[in-house]
C-alpha cells in the first residue's frame, strides 16, 4: 500500500490520506479503515448528461469523473479481488444519488475521516508490507543502462552506466555494459523490470540468466518507445507495477504456504482448521494467520482474524483462484504459523 497524507492531521484527527492498494492483502486492509460516515474520493465512470443526452440516448459513453462518495457499507469481495464502497454521492455529477465504487489494486482512491491510532497503525503496517521498494526497473539502451530503485514518491536513481554503444564498438563493450549493470543489480533480491525500446532488453535479460540465473529469473521485460527516465515512466503508466505486484503477492503465498506444510511435516508450531486457530490466537500463539479468500465470508471466522490482528499478528489473504489458496482450501481454508507449539 502506498499512502500520502495530503495536510496534517487535525487535532482530533481528522484528514485526509490518499491510498494506492498493491496486493488483496492491501484491499483487505481498506475494509477495515472504510467505515460508515467516512468519505471516499476516487475516479471512476459516469454517464454525463449532456445538452443533447435526450435526443442521442444512444450514443451516451461513460467518462471518466472524480467523485466522492459518503459510505454506507463497504463489502470486501476477495473472490473478485476488488473493495466495494457503497454511499451516496457528496461530490461530482448527481448529488445525493447512491452510488458503488469499485476498488481494485492499483486503484487510487483518498478518504477522509477521524483516523485513530489503531487506524494509523494498520495503515503503517500495510505501508510497510508493501512490494515498492523492492521493485527495481533497468533502462536498458544500447550503450546505457540507468538503475531505478521504486519508491512511494515514485523512481529513485540509483545509477547510470555508460559504455561504448554497441553498435559501434562492438559485442564485447555490451557484455561489459551488462556485467557492470549485473554487478549494481546484485544486492537486489525482489524482482527487477528491464524496460526499453528495441531488444537490446532481451539481449540483458539472456545474458543475466547464463550469468545470474536467480536475478534474471525475477527480471520482466516492459516494451517502451522511449528510453531512459522517459522508458521506466512508460513502463509504469502501463501498469507493469501492478502486474510485478500481482507476481510479488502470489511469490508470497507460496513461501508461508511452503512454511506451513514443512512445519505440519515435522509437527512443529502450526494450526490449522477454524478451531486450532481458534485456538492459536485465544492463547496469544498465533504469529501469521493465513487464511482463503472464501473463508473470510464466515463471519465467525472473520472475527478470529479481527482479535488476532488485534493481538499483533500478521494476516496473509490467499487467493483461490491460486495453487497455494487451494492447497489452504484442503485444510479448511484457515490455518496459522505459531510462536509456540500449544496442546
């Protein structure tokens, strides 16, 4: 999750914070910081009406128009991955009409409300599991390669290397060029997107799995028309963020997925079933809590997770349209990594 506050809180808390929701994990998150009374500002499709709308029904488009949205009830869907905040309409075309916005990742939205610290501790905790930060993006050209680190406030330059362009000095100087950019990239350990015109990209890419097969495995090429910053702003407007996020959160699930079913092979600190986990949170054990989508509709189990995020420990929300959920689906759906082995 990204989060921007857009002035200071007031005394009582009050303000405004834009947010910019990464993973399900994120959106499961806006769940619990939407709640009645509140106001929520996105961009989203209206018909507009229009002095002509009358006479050509038939040829009204929907448009793009801010609008913010007093909420009634919000309505997490994790099996259609998207937030659902109903309200009625406080600001933009037909005040007072009810209106849905549908919130999904990589979809930006601000609300305003009395943010108490509970509230701001969830929105550090989401911010702080974020995938920016661990994206890196490689400008790749011929005879350049510019090293851009992604941050909430957007790219960070990290380093620009320069070696004699490859079309005119040869095959040699590019594989320097790429052995240099290989060494920057070396400390990196998220995933790395390799944008450009051209296919020089495809050229780094090959040689950064012969050279360093775990980091070239985590590489992606983005096609751009420009090069430099102009490439790395291209490749984000085309959505390569959400799609390397989609990538991280799913790289996630399988790690905590693979962690639990080792434990369970060596009888270590693990629940799972409702009533283990239960179990886990009422004595204080349960450090990570997992759980599917479809079992966050159960409202009972729905309230184990609420107490065991109140008790300081993390929740991972499995999709199941993924490998990993339907392996969590055959242990019931819910399941926790302990502190402590119980019982």
């Amino acid at each position: 999750m990204r989060a921007v506050l857009e002035e200071p809180l007031k005394r009582d808390g009050f303000g405004e914070y834009k947010l910019l929701p990464d993973s399900l994990d994120d959106l499961w998150h806006l769940s619990h910081l939407i709640g009645e009374g509140d106001t929520v500002y996105a961009v989203t499709l209206r018909t507009v009406d229009g002095p002509n709308d009358k006479i050509r029904a038939e040829k009204l488009e929907k448009r793009p128009v801010r609008m913010g949205v007093k909420a009634e009830k919000v309505e997490f869907s994790p099996d259609a991955n998207r937030l659902r905040v109903f309200g009625t309409i406080t600001f933009g075309p037909d005040l007072g009409q009810h209106h849905t916005l549908n919130i999904e990742t990589g979809y930006e939205i601000s609300v305003v409300r009395r943010w108490r610290q509970v509230d701001l501790d969830r929105l550090e905790r989401a911010v702080s599991q974020t995938v920016h930060g661990v994206i890196h993006i490689a400008a790749v050209e011929d005879g350049e390669i510019e090293l851009y680190r992604i941050r909430q406030y957007g790219p960070e330059r990290i380093v620009t290397l320069t070696i004699g362009s490859g079309k005119t000095a040869g095959l040699d100087s590019r594989q320097a060029l790429f052995a240099a950019a290989l060494e920057k990239l070396g400390p990196v350990t998220g995933p790395v997107v390799v944008a450009g015109p051209g296919f020089v990209k495809e050229d780094f890419i090959s040689y950064a799995k012969s050279k360093a097969p775990d980091l070239g495995g985590r590489m992606l090429p983005a096609d751009t028309r420009r090069s430099g910053y102009g490439a790395v702003q291209e490749a984000i407007g085309n959505g390569v963020l959400s799609r390397v996020a989609e990538d991280v959160q799913l790289a996630r699930e399988v790690e905590v997925m693979d962690e639990l079913f080792v434990r369970i092979s060596k009888n270590g600190a693990v629940a799972y079933g409702a009533a283990e986990v239960r179990d886990s949170v009422d004595f204080g054990a349960a450090e990570t809590v997992i759980i599917t989508d479809s079992r966050l509709r159960d409202g009972t189990v729905s309230r184990t997770i609420e107490d065991a995020e109140r008790l300081g420990a993390a929740v991972v929300v499995l999709s199941t349209e993924f490998e990993p959920g339907k392996r969590l689906e055959g242990l019931g759906g819910i399941a926790s990594l302990l502190r402590y082995k119980i019982g």
